[in-house]
C-alpha cells in the first residue's frame, strides 16, 4: 500500500464548478499536509498547507484534514481554466530535522471554458 | 518570497558526458535542499536530501556516485549527473526548505535529454 493515495484523473469539469480533490495516507503519525499545483513541464507551487485536523481557507481554495479517517481534500471554488493543472498532496514524513515529504501520485484537472 | 531558481532550464547532452544542475533560492536560505526527479505524467520521486555543508542523504536505489549533490552555501546546491546515458532523461527538480517551517518551495525544473 502506497502512504499517499490519489485518484489520478482526469477530472474535468466546466468553468464556475466547485472541485474536489482527495488525497488518502496510511499512517496516522503524518501531521503536516501539503497541496501543489504544477502545470505541465513547471515546477510545483505550494497553495495550501495544513497542520493537523480542520479546513484552511485560502481566497478559493479550501484545504480539510479529517485525521479520523486519514483523508485530506482540496476543494476549488469557481473554477477557473487557468486552474487547469495537476494537484499533488504531500505529507511531512520522519522527524523534524530530517523530514520528507511524500508526494501523491496527482490528480490532472481541467477546467473547461 | 521564497522563489527557487534552476538553471539549466533544458539540457541535452551526450551520452558519457556529465551535466551539472544548479538550484538557489533566490531571497531566502535554505539549510535544506532536495534533488526530485519526475517521469512523464508521474509523481515526484526524492532522489536526495542536502544539508547545507554536510554530505548528501540519498533515498535507496539512487547511486550516489552517479548522482552527485553538492550544497556548498545556504543559497546553492548542485545535482552533477555523471557518465549521463538516455536512461537518465527525466525531469529533475530542486526544492529548498524555509528555514522553521516545513513547506518546500520548488525550482522550475530542468529537463535533461541524453541523446
């Protein structure tokens, strides 16, 4: 079993909808989440990062972390085709001093005019 | 802030050469640096952590003679591909740390070909 799951996609969806996009980890321990957005051939942007259990709101991202069932979301409010990309979740992994991240495998999104 | 800078962007190369990648965080120090690497319509995979003025930390199955990581500042690392064949064509991207925090601020990328 992978320690970060996520549905590959494609997701597409029209312009104005509101997107989900989920991520599930293994291991209880992770604290620290992270989103990324990456166009294609760039490297990743930081959007979003969250500690521990609750929703982040951020202009029209929303990052939620329900540790009970080990599952974090993205959610993109009136979509737009600029956001048309793929979004990797991560999670801190190991100890303070010698972290990681562990990376999903990416959800591709397109948002259609 | 926190912007991270690759250069070269794109490199092709031959196949017995060896190419040197840099990555500087541009208005921050990062005591931390990771060297990804990234197939085609896949996710990011760590080759290696750098510690400013420490030996590099390599993931397993990465040949650390083969990819060479050196983080001589709290602004720069290089990642030297030694011997390049067309197997290494990938991806390679370099992140750094903020110092205190955990985020990764990413650099935009170089695409190696070896031909």
């Amino acid at each position: 079993q992978k320690e970060v799951e996520q549905d590959p996609g494609p997701l597409s969806v029209p312009e104005g909808a509101i997107v989900s996009l989920n991520c599930t980890y293994s291991n209880s321990a992770f604290q620290y989440f992270m989103w990324y957005r990456q166009y294609s051939r760039k490297g990743p942007e930081l959007l979003m990062y969250t500690y521990s259990s609750g929703n982040k709101e951020d202009g029209r991202f929303t990052a939620q972390v329900d540790k009970s069932s080990k599952y974090i979301s993205l959610f993109i409010r009136d979509s737009q085709p600029s956001d048309s990309a793929t979004y990797l979740c991560a999670v801190k992994a190991g100890l303070d001093s010698s972290y990681k991240l562990i990376f999903g495998s990416g959800t591709r999104l397109l948002v259609r005019p | 802030g926190a912007v991270v800078s690759q250069h070269p962007s794109r490199v092709i190369c031959k196949s017995g050469t060896s190419v040197k990648i840099e990555c500087r965080s541009l208005d921050f120090q990062a005591t931390t640096m990771f060297w990804y690497r990234q197939f085609p319509k896949q996710s990011l995979m760590l080759m290696a952590t750098s510690n400013e003025g420490s030996k590099a930390t390599y993931e397993q199955g990465v040949e650390k003679d083969k990819f060479l990581i050196n983080h001589a500042s709290l602004t720069l690392s290089t990642l030297t591909v030694t011997s390049a064949h067309p197997e290494d064509s990938s991806f390679y991207i370099c992140s750094a740390r903020l110092r205190g925090s955990y985020e990764q601020y990413f650099g935009p990328g170089t695409r190696l070909t070896v031909t």
